[in-house]
C-alpha cells in the first residue's frame, strides 16, 4: 500500500511520527509537505494528498493540521475524496468499514503520538464492507455529480 501524507506547519512534528511509524511497518509514503515550520495554508496540501489519490499515486491519504477539521473540509471538496477526522480508533475503524474513506485526517494539537499510530493503524487494516453501505456510498457520489 502507498500512502499520500501531507501537514501544515501545525502538524508537521506528528506527521514525522506518523511517517516514521508507516515506514517501519513497510508502508510507502509520499510526503507532499510542508517539511518546514514555516507559516502555511493547510488546503494547499489538503489538495496535493487529495491529488495524489485521484491520480492513483497513493491509494489513500492521511492529512495533519492542528484540529484535522481544516484538512478534512478542504480534502472532502475534490470529487472522489472521503475524508474523515478521527481522535480515537473507533471512528477510524468505521469510517473505512462504512464509508470507504480514503482520507484520514487527525490534529497536531488533538492527538498524541502513540494514540495517532494506533488510530493509522486502525484505519489501514480495516476493509470496507459494501453491501448496505454501498448505497449511502452511491448517494454521495450523486450529491457530488450534483444529480
């Protein structure tokens, strides 16, 4: 599996914890930024991630900002994206259960290190379910293909 990741300056310290995690479980990553602490605009790499994806350079993405609210917004405008903020496993685990997200967004100043692994690796093993989701799922779709 390759994993897109991306962070504002906010997120930058947990998105190299995370990165460090990933790799060492022999996970791919594409790092799509930032790699300073300089100021920046969190939807300039909520786009680069989300990018990445549709263009089937990862297949899915995790985001990082300060509360993950900021990414998940901005990474959910492209078509084709479902991005989900998580604090916790359970959400994660779910969202990819019944949402088929492929865009996991968590918060710098929310999350710690070692409950932000748990959660990743949560969300990478958990498979979509289909079946009676699959319908809420075709309902998204058409919401975004605007009917």
């Amino acid at each position: 599996m390759k994993i897109a990741i991306g962070s504002d300056h906010v997120g930058l310290t947990l998105k190299k914890k995370v990165m460090q995690h990933l790799e060492k479980c022999g996970v791919a990553v594409i790092d799509y930024g930032t790699h300073d602490t300089t100021r920046t605009d969190y939807p300039l790499y909520a786009e680069k991630v989300a990018k990445g994806i549709l263009s089937n350079e990862a297949e899915r993405g995790i985001l990082i900002c300060g509360t993950g609210v900021g990414m998940s917004i901005s990474a959910n405008k492209f078509h084709g994206i479902r991005a989900v903020v998580c604090s916790e496993p359970y959400s994660a685990i779910m969202s990819r259960r019944h949402n088929d997200a492929n865009v996991l967004c968590m918060g710098g100043y929310v999350v710690g290190v070692e409950l932000a692994n748990l959660i990743v690796d949560q969300w990478l093993v958990s498979e979509y379910e289909g079946g009676r989701h699959q319908n809420r799922l075709d309902l998204i779709k058409q919401f975004e293909n605007g009917y």
